[in-house]
C-alpha cells in the first residue's frame, strides 16, 4: 500500500510567502509573453532573481491557489496523449520547423516503451493525486493563517497532462473567479527553467489571453505568480534530512 506523504514542512513555509513580497500581474499585452524564452536563453537552466510572491496589499478572498506543474499520465491510454503534448512544445523540446512532423512521430515511437515503465509502477503517474491532496491541504492552512484572503480553492493546471491549463482556467472562470478574483498561480518547479516554468506560464498566458483578452482593464483573473523558490528554508532542510538519513545506512569509516 502506498504510503501517504504529509504535507511537508517545505509548503507549510512556502505557503507563508503568499501574503507577503511583491505582486505581479499578467500584463494584457497581446503580443508578448511576459515568459517568451529567446533560443540563447532557453540553455539558462534558472534566474538568479528574487521570487515572485502575492502583494500583502492584495488581501481580499476569494483566492484561487493554482498548483502548476508538467503533469504525468494517470492511466497507460493517456501516455500517447501526454507525450504529443510534450513533444509539441518548442519551449521543452525545440526542435524547429520540423516540430509538427518530427514530434508526432517521436511520441508515436516512444508511447509503447513508456507504456511499459508506467504498467511497472502501477499503470499510471501519481503526481495528480499528490498534487490534488496537497493544494487541498496548503488551502486549509492558509485559510487559517490568512483570513483576510479567505476562502481559499484548490486547483491544478497541468502542461501536458489532464488537467491541462485551458481545464483548469475554464472551471476557474465557472466558479466565478473571472468577476474580478485572485488567482495565484503557484509552480511547483522550484528553479526557474524556460524550459519548465516558462512553458508553463506561457501556457496560461495563452489561455488568459483566449479567453479573457477582451475583459476591460479591471476586471477578469488578477493573477500574481510564484515561479520561483531554490533557496527557501523549507527546501533546503528538506534536501539535508533526506541526505543525512541516506548517509546515516552507511557504515562508519
């Protein structure tokens, strides 16, 4: 039986992050993604700048809490799926002009062996049950830390797996979110990548903009973004315990 992870000191700490620091916004610019990745920087694996956290002048609930993350295939028929949608983005993989003709043909070759590895682990990904359980259970702590941006509501936008970004922001506007609330979309990469959190945010740069480009200046989804975390505490213990407990099945030299 699998063992339930707890909800780890490292979000209980990062958590705290959502009521403080420096806000920013999804520009409405049409043009630009505020995290286009040019080909001399998509080789830069992370940025070495501060994180972007909520504004703690922002503390009107409701607040959506957005887990953003790649996503993996819960069950062996979407590995096929999950790995067009992984092979088709220029921001993972760039591969040129050549991308709509060589992606598909990578993924068709590659979906059987992989099938395979996830039939070996039980048939599928577990990353959207984690991810699930553990907004769920951030959402709870922060609506006892922070009532002044209470309710807070779990959701879970995936890059190439379901549920994907356009899921998640179209159930976002259904629950009403879209009447000027607060999202904050929370990667759960903790260096910054193009390659990884880019693709991400570029992702719901696009659905933003597909689906509430036209909302007048003021209203719709008003975003803040944590993209960032590799230093903070929380990880940097969690990192040491499970190095010192490896290091503690050694012998004595």
């Amino acid at each position: 039986m699998a063992h339930r992870p707890p909800l780890n000191r490292l979000h209980k700490q990062t958590l705290s992050s959502l009521s403080s620091s420096t806000s920013v916004l999804l520009p409405r610019s049409p043009n630009t993604s505020p995290w286009h990745c040019p080909p001399s920087v998509r080789s830069l694996a992370t940025v070495a700048t501060p994180p972007v956290t909520q504004s703690s002048t922002s503390r009107h609930g409701p607040t959506a809490l957005v887990f953003m993350n790649m996503g993996g295939p819960a069950t062996l028929p979407e590995v096929g799926p999950f790995l067009s949608r992984l092979f088709a983005d220029a921001d993972l993989i760039p591969l040129g002009r050549l991308q709509p003709y060589l992606g598909p043909l990578i993924s068709r070759r590659r979906t059987p062996k992989i099938q395979l590895q996830y039939a070996a682990i039980g048939g599928g990904s577990p990353i959207r049950k984690w991810s699930e359980y553990q907004s769920e259970e951030m959402c709870k702590i922060l609506d006892e830390r922070c009532p002044e941006s209470a309710p807070h509501k779990p959701y879970v936008a995936f890059r190439y797996a379901d549920p994907l970004t356009e899921e998640m922001y179209v159930r976002l506007l259904q629950d009403g979110f879209g009447k000027q609330g607060r999202a904050v979309a929370f990667t759960q990469y903790p260096q910054y990548s193009c390659s990884t959190t880019g693709s991400s945010l570029n992702e719901l740069w696009k659905w933003r903009m597909r689906l509430e480009g036209k909302e007048p200046e003021g209203r719709g989804v008003k975003w803040s973004v944590i993209d960032r975390w590799p230093t903070h505490p929380g990880l940097v213990e969690a990192f040491a315990q499970n190095i010192e407990t490896q290091l503690a099945t050694y012998p004595e030299e």
